[in-house]
C-alpha cells in the first residue's frame, strides 16, 4: 500500500524535534525547533513534556531524556 509506506517513510525520516507557530504559519512550514528568538518556549516545552511523561510512567521517557542530553 502506497500511502502506508509514504507515512512509515515520514515517520522514519522525519525531524526528531518540531515547533510551529501556527498563528503566523497555519500549515507548519517552518520549523522553529533551532530558532534562537523560540529557545526559551522549546525549553518550555520540553520540560512540559518531561512531567508529563514521568506523571504517565511513559516507557519511552527514558529515550526522551537521552535525546535531551545530546542537545
């Protein structure tokens, strides 16, 4: 199935971290993610996300945070 390999394709290659300002960019065009002007927000989010999977007991935060660490 075409469409099935097209979205593991995706999935596969894409950006491992992505930030969008939808208001000034509805289609999310432009990845903000290595924007300096956005750090603090990124590093917000990040943090956000970190609670909230250590809350969930997610079995992926442990690669979050490595992924975190070489940034």
């Amino acid at each position: 199935n075409a469409a099935i390999q097209a979205r593991v394709k995706l999935f596969l290659t894409r950006i491992p971290e992505e930030l969008y300002d939808f208001g000034k960019d509805p289609d999310g065009l432009n990845n903000l993610a290595k924007s300096p002007e956005y750090r603090k927000q990124l590093l917000q989010f990040r943090k956000e996300m970190t609670d909230w999977m250590i809350k969930q007991n997610d079995p992926e935060q442990k690669k979050y945070q490595s992924f975190l660490k070489g940034k």
